[in-house]
C-alpha cells in the first residue's frame, strides 16, 4: 500500500463550460496527503473547496486530472469500483450534521457498517466504543433532534470512521457551532483522527484551527498554494 493516502493531479472543473455564464472553479489543482498526515485546506466561501472535497472523496469527476486514493488511480474506473472506494476507504464529516432523524445516535453509526457487511454485534460495539472517544456513548439511545449541536456533530465524526476508512474529508466541521462548542468539537475530531491514525483533509476558515493541524493548504484562484 501506499505512503499517499490521497493524491490529486492537474484536477480542473468548470460549470456551464462554453456558456456566457462559464465558472471555473478549479484550474490544476495538486495535492497530495501522506498517511496519518492532517492537513487544513484553507480558502473564503465560494472558492471551490466543496468542490475539491466531492472530487476528492470520489462524489463528482472533474473535467480533468488525476484521483488516486491508497495508490489506487481511480480514473476510468467503473461506478461500482468507485463507490466501493468511496464506501470503505473515505468517510465525510459536513458543516450539518445530516443525522438520520429517525433513527438514534447509536443506530446512525451502526448503519453504515451493516450496509458494509458487518454483524450487527460487531457493529453496536465498535460504534460505542467510537462514541466513547468522543464522550457521547451516553446519548447513544437518544435521536438526532434529543442533542445538542456540539453533540450531533461528534455523531457524525462517528458515523464517518464507522467503517474504519483511511481518508477523512470534512467540510467547515465546526463552521455551524459557537466558538465554545467548536473548540470542544474540534479537540474531539483531532484527538479521534490521532487515535486511529488515518489522514485528513480539513476544510475550514478558521486559521487558529488551521494551525493546529499538520500543515495548510491555501485554495486560490482554483489552484492550491
């Protein structure tokens, strides 16, 4: 396996290409993400960091360039193979939470690993114990709308790493929370992603957080700096 969890080369995307109303979001972008390596990617609102995440995390293709993921080029390669990718190597934290109303904290990141195969047994004990990390096993019984935001969104870091994945993208993960609540959600994202030694790619605009992860990523003019 590879040292290079994540690698994106020459990446270029552009909406309502060849139309008077033509955007181009990215313009070659390149990275790459060692393993256990968190890094913060960094850039203002609109800039396309969304975009590069989905791209990255195998949820939309660019009009060019290269995805590889484990060492794996994910180019050319079929919806089936991709989504496998996707489903065990990738989980994704978002600014909301998107919990499954439903069903509680517990059986949201149980979900995810039987949909993967996993005994339902298996499954309840490693979400508890995920829920645990981040000290939330004692809501594990309560649904999405019983918790707080600080908590809904320690759910969903659980629910992102439930299938043991070796890349965590995260989109503005603390950007819905008050400074408090952030700092405490940030401290639990960092100290689960360290405890299970898989890389990360963090977008946010916040620079104090930012600097508390390995390196930045600065996200401009659709090239990354």
């Amino acid at each position: 396996m590879s040292d290079t969890v994540l690698s994106l080369s020459g990446i270029t995307k552009t909406y309502n290409e060849d139309t008077p109303g033509e955007i181009r979001v990215l313009r070659g972008a390149n990275l790459s993400i060692a393993k256990g390596e968190v890094v913060a990617l960094v850039a203002p609102s609109g800039s396309g960091k969304s975009t590069l995440l989905h791209i990255a995390g195998l949820l939309d293709a660019a009009d060019a360039g290269e995805v590889s993921i484990n060492g794996q080029k994910m180019d050319g390669q079929s919806d089936r193979r991709r989504t496998a990718t996707r489903r065990n190597e990738v989980g994704f934290v978002y600014q909301f939470h998107h919990l499954l109303p439903e069903f509680t904290a517990l059986e949201n990141i149980v979900l995810p690993q039987l949909a993967n195969g996993v005994g339902e047994r298996a499954a309840r004990d490693h979400a508890l114990e995920l829920m645990a990390r981040v000290g939330v096993d004692t809501r594990a019984s309560h649904r999405p709308a019983e918790l707080s935001g600080g908590e809904q969104q320690r759910v969903a870091f659980c629910r992102a790493l439930a299938n043991r994945p070796a890349l965590l993208l995260a989109d503005e993960p603390t950007g819905n929370l008050d400074p408090d609540t952030a700092e405490t959600v940030f401290s639990a994202l960092m100290e689960l992603v360290r405890d299970t030694g898989l890389s990360a790619l963090i977008a946010t605009h916040n620079l104090e957080l930012a600097a508390r992860m390995d390196r930045t990523l600065r996200l401009e003019g659709g090239e990354i700096l």
